[in-house]
C-alpha cells in the first residue's frame, strides 16, 4: 500500500512536469525544480536510499550531459560564422534554373545537416532563404518549405546524434553511427526517397509555376537570398566545413560520444578564434559557453533523477511487466508494442520525457533472453522520433517553418495544410516503420 501511494505521487509530480511543457509563456524549469523536490521528498520518507545526495548524482547520465554541451558549442560557432546559411544560398545560386531540382538538393541537403544540429536551426536557415528565393522566381514558397520540413523530421533516424533523444539511447546502449546506419540507414534512405516523391506529386508538381517574365542571373539571386547578411569567408567557410568532417570522423571511430564531442568543439573554437576588446583575435572557449542556452540540460538532470526515483519505488518493473505480458514473447509484437505506444505518447506530450522513462523499460527488456537487441531499439528510436511529427505544434521545426511563413505572408502554408499533409507523412513513416520492423525482425 506504501509503495502504491509512492507510486502515485511520484508519477503525478512527473506528469506535472509534462503538462507544463504544454504552457510555454511559463518557466519549465521552475516548475520542474518544484516537482523533483515533492517527489524527492516523498520517496526520501519512505526509502532512505533517496535522502541520499549520491542517489541522485548517480541517477544522472553524465555522459549525456557533457556530450550535449559540447554539441551546443558546436552549434553556437556554426550559427555565428553561418556556414549553413551560406550551404542553403549556394543550392539557390546553383539550382535556380531547375527549380525541381532545387527542390530535391533543398530537401537532401536540409535533411542531411538536420542529422548534425538540431531541426530547428534548420527551420529557421532555410525557411527564408527558401521564401526570398521563391518570390525572386516568380514561383510558390509553399512546397519547398513543406518538403523541407517533412523531410528534417526523418532526419533524426539516421545517426545517434541526429536528436536529444537519440543521444540518450545511444549512450545507454553503447551504439555509435555505425549501428545506426546499419540499422536505420536502410529506413531512412526508403522513407526520405518515397517521402520526396510523394512530395513532388501531391505538392511540387501542382505548386511549380516557372517565371515566364524574366531570367534571373546568378548575381541577382545571389544578392536577393543573402538577405541583410553578409556573405562568409571563403577560407573561414571551407575551415568549418573540414571541422565538420573530423566531428563526423570522430564520432565514427570514438566510441564515447562525449569524448568525440568534446574534442570536436574544441578543435572548432581554435578554428573560430574571436576579437578581443584589442581588435586581436583570440581564442574563447568561455565566448560560446556564455551563449549556450542550459534550460535544456537542467530539464534532462531533472528528468535523469525522475525516472531514477520511478524505478526505485517499482513503477518502470511494473510497466515492463506489462508490456513483456502483452508481447507474449513475440519479438515483433514486442517491437510493435513499443513503436506505437512511444509514437503515440511523443504525439500527445514531450518526446523527451517518454524517452527517458522507456529507457530503463527496454533496458529490461533487451536483457530477457527470449529478446534481442536490434528490432527493440530500432522500434524504440523510430517511435519517439516519428510520434511527434503528426501534429505541427509536436516539433518545433514545424512551429518554426509556419511562423516564418506568416511573418512573410506565404498565403499557400497554413496551419491547416501542414496538419494535414504533415499528419498523413507521419502516419506513413509509421507504418513504414512497422513493415521495415517485420524484415528485421524475420532477418534476425
């Protein structure tokens, strides 16, 4: 009875974190802060291991956290010397006189730097370039734009480090990018394939109107898509672009991620050194860090210690038991269980917070003998990455892509169109998901 109270207490402080992500003109990790010490205090009265500070260092993935950190400098140094803007002018240079060309190089390509950086900072790059360059060719924004969006949000199944969530389950498994392109690679060149040609009949090739009126020169493109910012520097462009091969080259052959992480952001500050109040350029770490955004890695400690007070009290072995029950020992009905049931609960809430708490279930999971490793976690992977794509407001590079689409009055991109043709995009990945589980899992 003791432990069912706990139980219920402990879930309903962590559900009171979900429903807070949901308002978001309040401060998350306030109120998050408020629900850890509630369901730390609880648990502490009846378990003394949880009065503990060690408990909860321990329950944190450090490795995580730290890897984050890096990947946000990383980041940081990219966004201020606009390597990937200045990719996304070039496309529009190169390829302006095949405009469905353009299409496909935009979608790729846009997809492709989405499995490096988060989606978002892809949104907010290549949605004005892609509107500014639109209007300059006389043709309609709207299917580019779709096309960019839907296509990032497959992005995250390629590599270990497309997502937050992708970093948390690699680090707990051991995989590096090999698994994942081993594993996934197959899923994620099929459905980005299908996905861009399904696009281009049901959108491009109704919104494609070719200018008739003029030809526009490489110069003048040139010059419209830069906007009000100024074009980088050749050499300090092609310098980024080899630190971003040895950060994929470090993720291949360093099996800890931090580590590869953390060397990587460093050989990206020396590369990127900054001007001092001299005039002298100089290197700083501490430049990047102040600009970090950390609300995202407060979130993760506190969701870290949350899921370590739920598997203490019996709750996470309760669910586990539940699922292993329903599977009835079927590795595809136990991959399909976990696919729907974290697609669906990315779709309604935060696809961190389900992440987190599955962890510890599919850990237990992989461990029973009847079980193995590779149709489980591809189905866990999938599931918390395709869920949240079936409403717009479930990732924010969709939120991003409209509300950049309103600012510049693009009438043909509603709220409406992108629920719609978004929505039937996730339910397809989904079930491609399913039948690309089913080969697996008889190959296995």
């Amino acid at each position: 009875m003791t432990n069912l109270f706990l139980q219920i207490v402990v879930l309903a402080c962590f559900i009171g974190v979900v429903i807070v992500l949901f308002f978001e003109e309040q401060d998350y990790i306030y109120f998050t802060f408020i629900f850890i010490v509630l369901a730390g205090i609880f648990t502490a009265l009846f378990i003394p291991e949880a009065g503990s500070l060690s408990f909860y260092i321990d329950n944190i993935e450090w490795e995580v956290i730290v890897f984050l950190i890096a990947m946000f400098i990383i980041v940081e140094v990219l966004k201020e010397n606009k390597v990937f803007n200045e990719i996304a002018r070039l496309i529009v240079v190169k390829y302006h006189n095949n405009l469905r060309k353009m299409f496909y190089i935009l979608c790729v390509v846009s997809t492709l730097m989405a499995t490096i950086i988060e989606d978002l900072s892809i949104a907010m790059i290549f949605a004005p370039i892609i509107i500014v360059a639109s209007r300059k060719l006389n043709i309609k924004p709207a299917a580019y734009l779709l096309g960019m969006t839907i296509c990032i949000n497959i992005a995250a199944t390629l590599t270990p480090f497309g997502s937050a969530q992708n970093i948390l389950i690699a680090n707990e498994f051991g995989l590096d990018i090999l698994w994942f392109l081993i594993n996934l690679g197959p899923y994620f060149i099929l459905s980005l394939g299908l996905t861009l040609l399904f696009l281009d009949k049901l959108s491009l090739k109704k919104d494609l109107e070719y200018c008739s009126s003029q030809v526009c020169s490489d110069e003048e493109i040139a010059e419209e898509v830069l906007l009000d910012q100024p074009n980088i520097e050749k050499k300090k462009f092609i310098i980024n672009l080899v630190c971003l091969g040895i950060l994929i080259i470090l993720l291949i052959f360093i099996p800890e991620l931090y580590l590869a992480g953390l060397i990587s952001a460093l050989i990206f500050v020396l590369a990127n050194p900054v001007k001092n109040e001299r005039g002298k350029s100089t290197v700083s770490l501490s430049k990047y860090l102040s600009n970090v955004d950390y609300k995202l890695i407060y979130f993760f400690i506190c969701l870290f210690i949350f899921v370590g007070l739920l598997e203490i009290n019996g709750t996470i072995a309760f669910i586990e038991q539940i699922i292993e029950n329903i599977s009835a020992e079927s590795e595809f009905i136990l991959a399909l269980i976990i696919l729907i049931t974290t697609s669906v609960l990315s779709g309604l809430i935060d696809n961190t917070p389900v992440t987190i708490m599955f962890i510890p279930i599919v850990r237990v999971l992989f461990n029973l003998p009847e079980f193995y490793l590779g149709p489980i976690v591809v189905a866990f992977i999938l599931g918390i990455n395709l869920g949240g794509n079936f409403l717009p407001q479930g990732t924010a590079a969709d939120m991003m892509t409209l509300e950049i689409s309103r600012a510049n009055k693009v009438q043909d991109l509603s709220y409406k169109r992108l629920f719609r043709v978004g929505g039937l995009f996730a339910l397809f990945h989904v079930l491609l998901g399913i039948g690309y589980l089913a080969v697996l899992v008889f190959l296995f």
